[in-house]
C-alpha cells in the first residue's frame, strides 16, 4: 500500500537540511552496515536540490510573500515491503518516478523538492517468534513544497458529497485547505496513479492490511498466545500506541540541537507536533502508522495519561541545548535503538500482498512485453534523461540539451532538456567519480607537457649560452695570445723585405689567422647544433609518450561513455574495441587528444571566469555592509541598543550615554529591585551604565524591564529594516518576469 501523510514545516531549513545526503543514515544498527541516505533527489519547477530553498524565497519575495510565516509543507509517500523491494535499484526508482509525479499533481503550478529514501530499518520483535529480527526501510519519498505558488493553475477534484468543483489559483497564491485536504490527496491523486503506475487497488490493499491477523472477535489468529494478549488490550483501548511513538521521541529528542531540528525528525519519522496551552509548554503528537495507515489519536506530553514529562517543549529545549553543547565539544550523542516494546507483525509472511489487475496477475514492471517495449522506446529516443546526464559527464565533447553545473563542494548538477521543460538530477555518484579522475588525469598530462616544455626551454638555454661562452673565451684566448705574436713576426718580415712588402704580408698572415678563428667559431656552432639535435629527438619521445598516455585516456573514456549509454556492457571488451580504432587511424588519435586537451583548457578558463564572478560578489556584499554601517548615525535609542550590543557603530554608544533610564539593581540570585535616591523616589542613569550592568549579570537574570526592552525593540526595528531592505532589492529573476515596470 501506499501510504500518504501531509503536514506543515515550522522549519524549512531544518527539514532540508535533515533531509541531505550530508546526514548519517538513519540504521546505523543495521547488521550489514548503514544503507545511502538519499537514493534520489530531483526538483520540480524553477530550482535545483542544492538551491531549493533559496530558489523558494525568491518566488516569496517575487510576489510580496514573505511575510508569511510558513515557506514549505510536507508529504510523504510509504511503499510496504510486499509492494517493493528496497535493495531493488529500478523499484527505488519507481518509488521516486510515482512521488514525482503524485506532488506534481497534488500540488500544481509550485516548486518541489523530492527526495527519495529506503533508510528507516528497524529491530523488531517478530510477534511468531518472539525474537528480534532486523527489518529492512521502507521505501519512501520525502515531498518538500513551497507554500506559494510559483505559476497560475486551475484545480478540478470531486468532493466527498461527489459534487465536481474547480477553482483557479493565481502565482503568489498560498496554499489552500481544499488543496492541502488529505482525503483529495489520497483518493484523487494517490489511489489512482497507484492503480495507473503499479495496477492494483490502494485502498483495497489498506483496508486488508489494517485488519491483518484480527478475525472480527478480537481474536489475532497469526500471532502467539503472549502478541494475541498485548493486541487485544490495545484493541480494548487498555493499551496504544504510546510506546512506538515514544520510541520515535526518544530518538528526535537524543539527536536535535533545537525545537526546529526536533520538528522536522519528527516530521519525517511521521510524527506531526502542535504547541498547546497558554504557556507555550504543552505539546502533542500525532502520528501515522506507515504500515497500516491509520492516524493516531493526539497524545499530550503531560498529564496522568500522556507520553510523558520529558516531551513537553521547556524539558526538549533543555536537552536541545545539552545537544549542541556536546556536538561543540567534539562528544558523540548517544541515540537509542529503534526497538519496539509492543510486538509487531511486520515480519510475519503472511501479511496480505497487492492484489494485481494485470492480464497475469503479476507487477506492471514485470511484463516482459512491457519492459522490451520500454526498452525500445529508450532506444529510439537515444536513452533516458539520466543516461544522457551520465554520457555528458564523462564524454570529453559536450552533449546536445545537457547542461552541467558543478558546485565548491565538487558535486555535479545536470540540467536535461525534456519536452515538458528543464529537468534536473543529481548525477551518479559512480559516474561523478569517474569524471572526477578524468579531469585529474588530464590535467596531470597537462602539468607534465607544461614541465617539459620549461625543461626543454631551459635545456636549450643553457646550450646557447654554453657554446657563446666557449666560442668567446677561444676568440678572447686568440686575440690575447696569437695575434700580437703574429703581428710582431709580420713586422719583423715586412720590415726585412721592404715597408711596402712588409704590410702586405702583415695584412694576409692576420686575414689567415681570422679565418682559423672562424673556422673554430663554426666548429663550434656545428657541435651546439648536433647536442640540440639530440635534445629534439629527446623531446620528441617525451611528447610520442605523452601522446600515447592521452591517446589511451580518450580510449577509457569512449569506453566508459559507451558502457553508460548502454552501448557495451563489457568496460574491458569496450575498451579493446575502442583501442583497435584508433589504431587504425593515429591522426584522429592526435586530433582528438588535442580537442581533449582544449576542452579541458576551456573548462579551466571557464573555472577562472567564475570564481572571478564570485569574487566581485563578495566585495558587492563588503560595500553594502559598510553602507550599512554609515546609515548607523540616524539610529534611534532602541536601534542603538542593539547596535551596542554588536559592537557596530561607536555612535550609538554615544547615543546611549544620553539616554535617561531607570536604575535598577540585580541580587546575587538575578533578582531585580529599584534604585531609589536619597529623595526615596526612583533613580535614573544612562542606558549605558544600566546596559552594562545587564550584561554583566548575563541574559534571563531576573526580569529586565528597562535596556532590555530597548534590546527588544531594537531587534524588531532591525527585523523590519531587514524585511524592507529586502522587498526594495529585486532580483534578476523578478526583472526577468517584468515585475515592477
């Protein structure tokens, strides 16, 4: 059966954040280690998983909503184990494709965030045996969607009365009771997509589990004489469900840091909790049995009868605060195990299975004519949406209407064209990684062709200037040496044979003499030429090896583009097919490596242009906190107050010193008493002097009815500051859908 649940976030960042993959599991108890905290993610509307709810509050400021104090709800769809197989793959994606399109439909025209799971095994007491047996999550996909609409859309359902009704819901329209009703989610939307996309009757199948074991007497014939007892007093009224939703307390309570992160744990563990009395202490919990599907009475906290003390909200703050303080301190929380007191019948074989209205009686997914006919369908449309997100990451070219986006924490986001609009995916971890070594071979064969060329400049400058050394010191050793003595012996000769004799046998002796010089010059050039010859031919290896590492990375890359797109199955066979092309045809080798290695230059460039972008962002971000700051001036005492408080601005500390008060004083246990002068009537002093003895005292010592109500008036002017600094930004989303021209 698939179960549905609705309800309300006090917490949207808690929620989404309890939600991500950067939370642990939650069967950490499992035998056979802890399952993957998200199987799938996926988003509809104008955002992405890593940006939903910032993507929420600009629709919210879009349409002048942000006041409303509540941004997300929350539903849930749980899948039993007799339906599908949490450590089937495809049946978990099933799960996910069903709640897509289930909110899709229950919620039109808004943004959502869909989250898909199989983490919540349990120990349980298996009411045949006695024993305690691990069973296995359900499957079950967590549905966060924003409290206004993002597009205008018309509603159509029929009521209870059976009466046909309509209405049409602007952009910017909050979330309304008719569409928020659990009965029109459940049997207008739930019920018949279960029967369009799985085939068998929801509300039959429900009916049928919730009287599972119970004969009509109270009389539970599938369990022991010792279950038969405990369910027959819960069924007299003696006995709830008490002890199951304690446990599910128990375990929020152990691992929460504040009231909103208790809520959301709850929230998503099926447990709705409502604040009641005057003083804001009482709580009560209502919850769902995902197995049966019936809701539970409200439990109160307090009270002869409730849950107990220890849930009431001031004891779950209390322990809230002791939580964070440990988690500061480095220590690990101690969570309770998921164990039941009550037995249960989770386990039992006989619990009832869908009843298929198939030709053959078995699941839509198993029909082989089904599946092939799926599978050329896939093949004629050239894959599904995620294998084309999968081929463009590890494909070395871009691929047509896919779109990669890759965050600072290194995980990539792929944006798919679709016929009904943009559609965005987390891509496969598996995949991701393989990308992620691509790029760091590439640009180690970078670094190494960056490393040899410096190499090889330097070698060829240290030759050059080798060989002008050599050739200067013998020009330099024959000048000082050879030619005086030759000009000596030419005189003496040309002053035998005659002047005129005797310069033009000096002058030709000097001309022999600088065309020996020369002829070592030459020599000389001739060796540097020969030893740069060599360090060529050197390099020319360097780069054929180098060629040939590239050259195989392309090669693992085809082959693993191939494997994704379900091309080959073999990832060794893939490769030696790959491997025998492009031996064949070298030249396209080159080519491609060299296009590979400007997809990857153009990648880094591309890095660079953003991280500059970001840059400026921030130092956008800097002036506008210093013009912030310049506006401090104009304060009022209360906005001053809490400017102090900060530390911001010196003038409003000035402000504060002349800003009159009542004195008051605090004893050693935080009471608070009136200062009176010798006059007997009250005394009065700065609201600087009185500050610091507020504080001094530290927060929530004794009732503090002076500067502390500037504080207070100080943080709510801040917060309307704050709201109307807000609206008066408008985004370029909001510029883009014309609004305010």
């Amino acid at each position: 059966m698939v179960a549905t649940m609705l309800s309300s976030v006090d917490s949207a960042w808690g929620l989404d954040d309890y939600l991500s993959a950067g939370t642990p599991a939650h069967d950490q108890a499992n035998p056979a280690g802890p399952s993957q905290r998200v199987e799938y993610c996926s988003t509809i509307g104008d955002c992405r998983p890593e940006t939903y709810l910032a993507d929420v509050g600009r629709t919210r400021a879009d349409y002048g909503k942000t006041k409303l104090e509540l941004e997300t709800y929350h539903l849930i769809f749980s899948h039993s184990h007799q339906e599908l197989d949490p450590d089937d793959p495809y049946q978990v994606w099933l799960a996910h494709e069903f709640a897509k399109e289930a909110s899709a439909k229950a919620f039109p025209g808004r943004q959502i965030k869909i989250t898909t799971q199989a983490d919540n095994g349990r120990w349980e007491e298996s009411a045949q045996t006695g024993e305690r047996v691990w069973v296995k999550g359900k499957i079950h996909s967590h549905c966060q969607i924003a409290n206004v609409a993002e597009e205008a859309v018309t509603l159509e359902w029929t009521d209870k009365n059976g009466n046909a009704k309509t209405v049409h819901y602007p952009a910017g329209r909050a979330v309304s009771s008719d569409m928020k009703n659990l009965a029109r989610i459940r049997y207008q939307v739930t019920d018949p997509l279960v029967m369009e996309r799985f085939g068998f009757d929801n509300e039959a199948y429900m009916e049928a589990c919730r009287g599972f074991g119970n004969d009509g007497n109270g009389n539970f014939g599938s369990l022991g004489a010792g279950d038969r007892k405990a369910l027959a007093r819960a069924a007299e009224g003696k006995t709830n469900a008490y002890d199951e939703l304690r446990m599910r307390l128990r375990i929020a309570r152990a691992q929460a840091t504040d009231w909103g992160d208790y809520e959301a744990r709850l929230a998503a563990d099926g447990v709705h909790t409502l604040r009641r009395g005057g003083n804001g202490d009482g709580v009560s919990y209502k919850w769902i049995d995902a197995d049966s599907g019936v809701a539970s009475r409200p439990a109160r906290a307090g009270g002869r009868s409730g849950v107990g003390d220890e849930f009431k909200y001031a004891s779950v703050v209390e322990q809230c605060e002791r939580n964070a303080a440990a988690i500061e301190r480095g220590e690990t929380l101690v969570v309770p195990e998921r164990v039941l007191v009550v037995p249960t019948n989770s386990t039992a074989a006989d619990r009832p299975k869908p009843v298929y209205l198939t030709a053959d009686g078995k699941p839509p997914w198993e029909d082989d004519q089904a599946l092939e006919a799926y599978a050329a369908q896939v093949r004629s449309t050239g894959g599904t949406y995620e294998g084309l997100a999968a081929q463009a990451t590890v494909s070395a070219e871009p691929v047509e209407g896919v779109t990669l986006d890759e965050n600072l924490h290194g995980q990539i986001t792929a944006t798919v064209d679709t016929p009904s609009g943009p559609l965005v995916m987390d891509v496969d971890e598996t995949v991701a990684k393989r990308r992620k070594e691509l790029d760091e071979r590439f640009q180690d064969v970078r670094k190494e062709l960056n490393a040899w060329k410096i190499e090889l400049d330097d070698r060829e400058r240290r030759i050059e200037d080798e060989v002008d050394e050599a050739v200067a010191a013998r020009a330099s050793a024959w000048k000082a040496t050879e030619r005086p003595r030759l000009d000596r012996d030419a005189r003496a000769e040309g002053f035998a044979a005659g002047e005129a004799a005797g310069r033009a046998q000096a002058e030709k002796t000097i001309t022999n003499a600088e065309e020996k010089a020369q002829g070592i010059i030459t020599a000389a050039k001739t060796e540097a030429r020969e030893t740069k010859r060599a360090a060529d031919a050197a390099a020319a290896q360097q780069e054929a090896e180098l060629l040939s590492a590239m050259t195989e990375a392309i090669v693992q890359s085809k082959a693993s583009e191939a494997v994704a797109s379900g091309r080959a199955d073999d990832p060794a066979a893939a490769a030696q097919s790959e491997r025998e092309k492009y031996e064949k045809h070298p030249l396209k080798d080159l080519d491609q490596g060299k296009r590979l290695l400007g997809h990857v230059s153009s990648r880094f460039a591309h890095a660079g242009d953003q991280l500059q972008e970001r840059a400026e962002a921030v130092a956008e971000q800097e002036a506008g906190v210093a013009e912030q700051l310049r506006e401090a001036s104009g304060l009022t005492p209360e906005q001053a107050a809490q400017r102090v408080l900060d530390e911001y601005s010196v003038k409003a500390r000035d402000a504060l010193e002349s800003y009159w008060v009542p004195q008051v004083e605090y004893g050693e246990k935080g009471a608070v008493r009136a200062v009176t002068g010798s006059d007997g009537k009250q005394a009065y002093t700065t609201a600087w002097d009185q500050l610091q003895t507020d504080v001094a005292h530290g927060p929530g010592q004794g009732a503090d009815v002076t500067v502390g109500q500037l504080r207070r008036d100080g943080r709510k002017a801040m917060r309307r500051a704050d709201e109307a600094a807000s609206l008066n930004r408008t985004s370029t989303k909001s510029q883009e859908k014309g609004f305010g021209q």
